[in-house]
C-alpha cells in the first residue's frame, strides 16, 4: 500500500464497545495495521490505547471487570453537572496510557467531541491523550463535561458517532468503519395507529414514603430499572443517547460511506455491561473475520 493509506473509524455505543479490541486484535492478526484511527466515545478509549500500543492493558483491564468493580468505579457526583466525576476511571485510564501526548504516537489519532452550546464537531489531534478521550466519552448528564481550551466538550457521538469523515479528512485512501450500532432488526420503524391509554405506574407515592437519598440508594434509582417494569433513570438516558447516536450515524454514513463495514453483533448487550468484554471482544473478532474477503479484495487494489 506503499503511498495509500488506511483509515479505521471507531464508533461509539458504551459497553459495546470493547468489542473493539477484537476488531483491531484481530486486524492485526491478519496482517492488517490502520494508519489513521479516528474514535468517539469510547471508540476514542478504544483507539487512543491502540495508537499508543497500550491495547492489551487495556484488555486485560476491561476483562476483569465485574458487576461490582464497574459500580465501584462510578464515583456518584451528588451536586454539579453530572452523576458521575470520572475521577477513578480517570485513574485507572492514566495507568494504562501514563502521560502520552498523541502528536507523539506512532499513528495518527483523533479524538472526536462535541462542544456545547454551539454543537461544534471538535477533532482534538494534537495535547494530552488522556484528556481528549475523557472529552469525547463524556456521555451528557452522567460524565462531567471536559474544559479544553476553553471549550466544554462532551461525547463526540451527539455529532459523528462512527467518524469515517474524519479519516478521509486526514488522508485515508480506504476506510473501515465499526458500528456497534447497526445490528436491530427493524430499529426506526413506525407504529402506526398506537392508543393513547396510560397505564398506571404501581409505584409507592412519594407523599406516603419519604426517599432515602443515600448515595446506595442513588445508585440503585440511577442504574436499576423499576419493579413495575418502568425503565429506570439510566436506562431512560442510554436509551434516548443510544436513539439519537442512531439516527445521526445513519444520517452521515449515508452521506460518506465507509468502504469497508465492520458491524460486530451485539445487539444483545446493553449500554452499561462494561462486566462482558470477553464476549464483546469474541464479537468484534468474529465480526473482523466476517468482513475478511472485503477487506482483503480493498487492499489487494490498492497494492495493485
């Protein structure tokens, strides 16, 4: 591929996205290494450690969580712009990664994030690495908005959730692109002709017993869904992101294709199962094979 290069677009989607790491675990396997990687959310997570050669840390991270460890990791913010800090995942993030700047990197790497109040698409490729992943992951409402330069950013999804735009920009002759996004049959449909007919919500009225605002009971409101089964608080937030990242990414793929797709099939785990990266990274490899005669028939016409 002397004088072409290869672009690899990691998109968003939470938990889903360790599926990443067996996309590009298995890229290597075949004997294929991206030159550009754009990520958002945690695409940015995802390919930040992978142009920094930091992607087995992060594996071996990613695989030993549990339910447990992923709650302890959940710093509750009980005032301020967020539910969570993100200080400990910061943490743990700056561990694997250290103080790396990504003008320093072998490869070429964008963060993408989103500013607020002007909806601007900010591609960060030049500072502190650490930085423009937590700007781009910073899911609106549970992770506190990043202050760079001046700007407040948060998850670059709300704007380009797979950014395939991103490597052409930068000179990718050929682009993959891994949406975690794409496996719903049906997803978008209408339903036409639905009652409008309220079903009464069982749960016990505030009046006759006061809230207990612990902060265990805060998790609990935040991260478990009603008995009744009214979804709860995150479920309500993931989901109407998860929509929205959705329509936007079938919007701009539509408008600059990838020429490669990647589409790991995990429509079965939920935003915030960050405890099944084994299986997710089992997906993205099998995901990766999946794609293997397309990728191969691309890049023998570039060697051409």
């Amino acid at each position: 591929m002397t004088g072409h290069k290869l672009g690899i677009a990691l998109g968003g989607g939470g938990a889903r996205g360790w599926a990443h790491i067996g996309v590009l675990k298995a890229l290597h396997d075949i004997g294929i290494q991206p030159d550009i990687i754009a990520g958002t959310s945690i695409g940015a997570i995802a390919g930040g450690c992978y142009a920094a050669n930091e992607l087995p840390k992060l594996e071996e991270f990613s695989t030993n969580l549990t339910r447990r460890k992923v709650l302890g990791l959940l710093d509750v913010n009980v005032k301020g712009n967020s539910f969570i800090t993100g200080r400990r995942i910061c943490s743990v993030l700056k561990t694997q990664i250290e103080d790396r700047r990504i003008e320093d990197l072998d490869k070429k790497f964008v963060a993408v994030a989103t500013e607020i109040g002007t909806g601007h698409e900010v591609w960060m490729s030049k500072g502190q690495l650490m930085e423009a992943m937590r700007a781009s992951y910073a899911l609106p409402g549970i992770f506190k908005p990043v202050n760079i330069n001046g700007r407040w950013l948060f998850d670059g999804a709300m704007v380009n959730p797979v950014p395939v735009s991103v490597c052409r920009a930068l000179g990718a002759s050929v682009v993959i692109a891994v949406n975690l996004n794409s496996d719903v049959f049906g997803k978008g449909t209408v339903v036409p002709n639905h009652e409008a007919k309220i079903v009464e919500d069982e749960e016990e009225d505030c009046e006759k017993k006061p809230y207990n605002y612990s902060l265990s009971n805060l998790r609990s409101q935040f991260f478990k869904d009603n008995d009744s089964g009214a979804p709860g608080l995150s479920s309500v937030m993931l989901e109407a992101f998860n929509i929205t990242q959705d329509r936007i990414a079938r919007a701009r793929l539509a408008g600059d294709p990838p020429d490669i797709s990647i589409t790991p099939r995990v429509n079965d785990i939920g935003l915030f199962d960050f405890h099944r990266a084994t299986e997710l990274i089992q997906m993205g490899a099998e995901a990766t094979m999946r794609a293997r005669d397309d990728l191969k028939h691309h890049l023998a016409l570039l060697a051409a």
